[in-house]
C-alpha cells in the first residue's frame, strides 16, 4: 500500500466533548393512534409511552424491574453429565433427531411465560372541542415530548421528560386560554387474567398513588401452565403542582380546575432496588416536591446532554426540517432516498440506548424499556444468541461506553448463576450461559425444540463484548477485575465441553446448533444438533483466544491458560469453505432446511468477531459475500434486527452501496411510525443495530493495529461529517467529506500508542501520546 503524505498537525488538547447538533427531532401532524406511534422517553429505569391525545391523553407507563417471580423461585433443567454422554452417543451413531429430543427433555425448561410487565397508564380526561394546528415531537437533542396544538383561539401544550438527575417523570401542561384546563386524571394498570394487579388511590389533595405487585396467573414452565404469584413490588406516587386554579382529589382520580398552567411529577420505587422501596418513593418525590419546572428541566437537559453530545452525525446539506417523520418513511417506501431520516434513525438509536440503560439499572431488554404488556412477546426478557449483544453494539463506538455498565453487571450474575449449570447438569468446570434469561439471571436453557434455544454458545458471544469493551476503552482495571474474570469463567466451560471429532480428532462442541437453524441429516430429518456446528466452533475460537490475550496483557498464566493453548491449536475450524464458495453453517455441507434464514450464525468469525478480514483472510472474506448473497437470493434478512446485521456485515465487506441498499430496505420495511424496529412485532435491536451499522461504514477498527476511515460510504452520503466517534485503541475522531472524499480527520488519542489510519488505498503511521490530537486536511 502506498504512503500518503499530508499537511498534519500535532497538538496536546483537551478534547471537547460538546459538540453542535444538527437538527435532530421526531414529530407529527397528527397523534398517535396506536402505541407503535407513540413518542418514548426514559431515563433508563423509569420511562413512558407519550401517545399525544388532545383532551384523552395516555401516557404507558414503565419501570425496568417490574418482573413476577424470584431469584431462588424455578431451578436447573433435570439433566446430568450421563444424559450429555448419551446425547453426544447419539450423534457419533448418527441419529441427530433422538439426540434433539434427548437435549430438550433433560436440558431444557422448555416452553416459559415470565415476562418484564408494564407499571401501567395515566390517563387524561380534558375537554377540548376542536383541536387545530396540532404538533408532536421528540427532540432527540433534549430528551423531551412536546405536543401543541390550537384549542378555542389559544395555544396548548405538554411536555414530557424522563429526568434521570430527579428520578422522575415530569408532565408540564400549559395554555393561555383564561379558563385554564379542567379535567381529571387517573392512574391504573391492566388486570392480570382477570385479577386486578394494582390499586390506585387518592393520599391528599395534591397526590395519587398505584401500588401492587408483579403477577404472572398465565404463565408457563416446562411447556405447563402455572400461575406466578409473587415478584417485584412497586409503589408509584403522582403530584400535581399548579400555578392557578385548583387541584382536588378524590378516591382516586385527580381533579384539575381552572390552572391555566400545571406539572405532574411521578416517581416510582420497586422491591427490587430498594428494600424500603414504598419509604424511598415518598424520599424521592420529597426531593423533587418543590423544585420549578425551569430548575427540573434544566437539570435534565444539562446531564442528557453529558451523554448524547459526545458525538454528532450530518449526511449531506444542512436542511429545514419540513416534512413530518411518518411521511419521511412513506418516502423512503415510495424509493426515495431521504438521507434526514437515515440520520435521525442514527441518533435515535443513540436515544434509545440513552433511555434505557444507565449505570444502576438494568440492561435494555427485547423492548428496551418500553413494554405495554403484561406478557410481551418473548417476555421482553433478554436472548443472548444475538439480541442482547445487538442492544449494545453501538455503546462503545458511539461514545457511550459508561452505558455498558448494566450490561455487564447483570452479565456477571448470570456467569456466577451459570457455574451450577456447568457443575450440576455437566459436571464441569466454569460457567454456562444459556440461549435466554430475565431479571433473575437464570442459567437454564428453554425452548421446546433444539434448534431453538438448546444453544451454548452464548456465553463466548457475549464475553466477546466484554474484551471490545477493554479494546476501546483501554481501561485496565476494567480488563482484570471484569473482562479477564468473565473471560476465564467462560472459557473455562468450553475448555471441559470439548471433545473430539471422529475422523480427525479435532476439538469440537457437542451437541451444537446453529442459532434457531435446522439441516437435513442423512436420515432426511429436519435436525439441530451436531457435532461442531460453525457458530460454535468460532466462538470458542474466538472467546479463547480473547481470554489468552488478556492473560498476556496482564501478565497472567495459568494452568487453564497453558492447557487452551494446546486446545485452540487443536480446535476444529469454524471457517470451512464449501465446494460452491460459502462457509458451511454446521461440520458438514449438510442440506439446509430454511436457505433463507434470517440468522447468519455461521459468520459470527466476520461479524461481530475479527477472526475474517480482507487484510488476513482474503479467501475467507469473499466466502462471507457468497455465503450472504446465497442466504438474500434466498429470501433472507426479512426481519428488522436481521437487516441492521446485514448493514453490519456490508460495512465489512467495505461494500457501501451493498450497506445503503440494506438501509433503504431497514426504512421500508422494516420502521414503525415512531420509528421503532419491526421484526414484527416491536424489537429494540433492530434500531440499536442500525445504529452500529451505521458507525461500522464510517469507522472501522477491528483489524489489529488499524483504522480505516470512511470504509464503506456510499454514493448517497457524498457529503457529511463526524464528530466523536470512537475507535478500538481509545482514539476518538472528527472527519468531514465532500464528494465523495474526506476533506479532513483529527483523533485524539485517550492513551499514548501507535496507529495505522488506512483511507482509500494509502495508509499513514500515526504515534501519539495521551491526550494528543493529529489533525489532516486533504
């Protein structure tokens, strides 16, 4: 590759991490009709639904705790290490389909309902007649919901925020009609099969409160139904503030005459967090009882911005905003390309990820945080085989790499839950993360059939987050008294898994699936389980040789460490060739039932993992295009979150146009009004991907010792720039281009080493020290 030789500049700076913000706000002519319409806000635990209802408002309420059930409450599947040996019989024998139902009989919880559950709705019930020149909006820059309109001659507006400073949710409404508001307002929560769950009163003039507990009466385990009659206890207080006018109360509706201006304040305390959870609610409402609406809201402001304005995203011209978002999607679907949009999506998965997960709280579940449900589709609970890893995709390289915390935090319980799996059902050593789990951080595999959730591999996947997370941030406390621990947990439990292969003796997973896949054995059965499946065999590849590296960087051996070496030198490869050009999805070209697939499990080597790259495995990366153009002529990537893995993988490929043709496709197919992910139904991974996906094709940093700019830009995106995007190494850049070439970049460097910045075939030797910036002007 030949050297360029720029005009660059070298400076020691104090990076500046707030940063201009280009117009950036969600908004309607209309309200919404249905819940995939509303606006949401959140403040990581405690968030809303903003449906925008002149005169019927409703607000869905939500707490990221509000589980039924316990930690100490179901137990492990029933099956021990002579089951596994059975099982692993059975492959050796041929006989894949008994080997499936061993698996799901003994290993298995099998078919479960326990699901993250709604707090519920406030209700509004004002009078106004006839509502004109009506405006919704969610300002992405500020974190709040406005809703405006005429009513009678005058003006009316609300205003939501979800203030993470106040723990709150704050509602202010405001006229200048003389006659003010007068209405009602209520609380409630949906019955729970047929059994009220909550009970709203009034406490005084000013104040209502819901309290109850999280019940679960249709649930199910083993595929059996069972009610679920315990779980987190909540307590949620609502009061009213008003400047004129009057406020009253009764039973349990909250009456408001004549206020010609009025806020709400709502704050709500859970079992699970807090031990004296119904006391800390009236602490926290004491604490914010008298504050201004000026003094909440800029508090909110001030610290959402700490986070949203670490970086900013512009494609194309600077333009006036002058076509409502819903319409922005009817476009896109009519074949336009509406680059506005595409830059909203950006930052409204950096929103999102924002709104619901903070350090303290959970980690965004299925929905994020936003669930109207009392049984949510898969339990808004958190699968680990691509959709919990998809959520926090773009924490690191979007520069919100604190927001990993609760990641991480739940993670570790789950890892410390999984070593009785691995003792008890395997009689091993380490841990084993299961395919799904929830609040309780179970370790249990579920599903009811193999191919769907009787899967290992999770635990590799997601402690290849854990060492990303080390690889951007440089920090190296985090990498030994987190990374390496899980690390070495993880790999602890495939080292023992391990067994070998029958014709070469390799190293192999057994059994192993692929992700939610089946094949077609010999026996012309549709089967899961194998021996050595791809995903499988790259995960262990890659977890081990992750856990290696961190042992090397912290001056670490062991005799675990000393006996993976030998292991991965013998593990079976997950990259295997077919004689058609593709990588082969399981041990061998086995005829595959669903060709179309959505998940792509069998290029986890490519994307998320770095084993594949154009620069060291050029044969490998070109199976990875065949392998993606065989599984889309074939009808794949319909789903949302499956698109935004597509825009990931095209990004790899340095295809630009290949990842811009996946994002109209995401925008048309794939958007609710409110922009929220379709799979259908609503998935939150979808928007976190995008997201990613996004990052993916203006910076990459997965290659050893490289950053490549501008890696995948595609026509449409002639002209843009960037700020505060981050690379592996702890380098955060600024780029501008124009006509399709970078015009200029500067990184600044969180820690002093060396980089290669590679852009469009030349390459430049970049060594800076802590806290330095190289600047370039092409």
């Amino acid at each position: 590759m030949k050297k360029y030789f720029l005009s660059a500049a070298l400076a020691l700076t104090l990076y500046n991490y707030t940063l201009a913000q280009t117009s950036s706000v969600l908004w309607y002519n209309q309200p919404a009709e249905a819940w995939e319409e509303a606006l949401p806000v959140g403040n990581g635990r405690l968030g809303a639904m903003v449906m925008g209802l002149p005169g019927q408002e409703q607000l869905q309420l939500n707490e990221d705790s509000l589980w039924p059930g316990g930690y100490d409450d179901w137990g492990l599947a029933e099956g021990k290490r002579a089951d596994l040996d059975q099982i692993r019989a059975l492959l050796l024998a041929g006989d894949n389909k008994k080997a499936d139902s061993l698996l799901v009989l003994k290993f298995s919880r099998k078919e479960i309902t326990r699901s993250h559950q709604t707090m519920g709705d406030l209700w509004f019930d004002f009078d106004f007649s006839n509502p004109i020149n009506y405006r919704r909006s969610l300002n992405l820059e500020t974190a709040t919901v406005l809703t405006q309109f005429i009513n009678e001659g005058f003006e009316v507006s609300q205003e939501v925020i979800a203030s993470a400073p106040d723990n709150a949710l704050i509602i202010r409404f405001k006229t200048n009609n003389p006659k003010g508001f007068t209405g009602k307002i209520t609380m409630s929560r949906p019955m729970d099969n047929g059994f009220a769950t909550a009970k709203t009163t009034a406490l005084n003039d000013r104040q209502l409160e819901m309290s109850g507990m999280i019940t679960q009466r249709g649930g199910q385990l083993d595929s059996k139904p069972i009610e679920i009659l315990n779980g987190v206890k909540f307590r949620t207080l609502l009061f009213a503030q008003n400047q004129s006018g009057e406020i009253t109360t009764s039973d349990s509706t909250l009456f408001i005459s004549g206020a010609k201006e009025f806020m709400l304040k709502l704050v709500s305390e859970t079992s699970f967090y807090h031990e004296d959870f119904e006391v800390e609610a009236d602490r926290q409402l004491e604490k914010i009882q008298l504050k201004s609406w000026g003094e909440i809201l800029h508090g909110h402001e001030q610290e959402y911005a700490t986070w949203f304005d670490r970086m900013s995203l512009q494609l194309g011209e600077d333009k006036v905003d002058d076509t409502a978002s819903d319409q922005r999607i009817e476009r896109v679907k009519n074949g336009e390309v509406d680059l506005h949009l595409e830059k909203l999506l950006f930052d409204y998965g950096r929103y999102l990820l924002i709104s619901s997960s903070r350090p303290g709280t959970n980690p965004a579940n299925l929905q994020g945080l936003w669930n109207k449900h009392i049984a949510a589709p898969w339990n808004a609970d958190y699968h680990v085989n691509i959709n919990l890893q998809m959520n926090y995709w773009p924490a690191d390289v979007t520069n919100l790499s604190d927001l990993n915390q609760p990641l991480f935090d739940f993670i570790d319980g789950v890892i410390e839950n999984g070593k009785n799996a691995a003792r008890e059902n395997f009689d091993m050593a380490g841990s084993m993360v299961p395919h799904t789990t929830d609040l309780w951080q179970v370790a249990f595999l579920r599903a009811a059939t193999a191919y769907w959730g009787s899967w290992i591999g999770a635990g590799g996947w997601i402690g290849r987050h854990y060492w990303d997370h080390y690889q951007f941030t440089q920090d190296k406390k985090f990498l030994e008294e987190r990374a390496l621990p899980a690390l070495e947990t993880i790999s602890a439990f495939y080292s023992d898994w391990l067994v070998e292969y029958p014709t070469d003796g390799t190293l192999v997973s057994s059994p192993s699936t692929s992700p939610e896949n089946q094949f077609i054995n010999a026996n012309g059965d549709k089967v899961a389980a194998t021996m050595g499946a791809a995903m499988d065999q790259q995960i262990i590849a890659d977890v081990f040789n992750n856990y290696l590296k961190a042992s090397e960087i912290l001056g670490k051996t062991t005799p675990l460490s000393d006996k993976i070496k030998v292991q991965l030198e013998n593990l079976r490869p997950g990259v295997q060739i077919g004689e058609d050009g593709r990588i082969l999805e399981w041990d061998q070209p086995y005829e595959e039932n669903e060709k179309g697939h959505r998940h792509m499990s069998h290029l986890y080597a490519f994307h998320p993992g770095d084993a594949i790259t154009s620069s060291a495995t050029p044969a490998a990366f070109a199976a990875v295009r065949k392998t993606l153009e065989f599984r889309l002529a074939n009808g794949g990537a319909g789903t949302g979150w499956s698109r935004a893995w597509l825009i990931n993988f095209s990004a790899r490929l340095l295809d630009g146009e290949m990842a811009h043709e996946h994002i109209q496709k995401l925008l048309s197919q794939s958007l609710y009004p409110n922009l929220f992910d379709g799979h259908p139904p609503f998935q939150i991974d979808g928007n976190f991907g995008y997201t990613a996906g996004v990052a993916e094709m203006l910076v990459q940093s997965h290659e050893t010792g490289m950053i490549r700019l501008l890696p995948a830009l595609p026509k449409a995106w002639d002209t843009g720039s960037v700020k505060g995007i981050k690379a592996r190494g702890d380098y955060t850049i600024d780029m501008t281009w124009k006509d399709g070439e970078l015009k200029t970049y500067s990184i600044h460097a969180g820690k002093t080493g060396r980089i290669l910045v590679y852009y469009d075939g030349s390459e430049m030797d970049i060594n800076l020290k802590k806290g330095q910036s190289f600047e370039v002007e092409l």
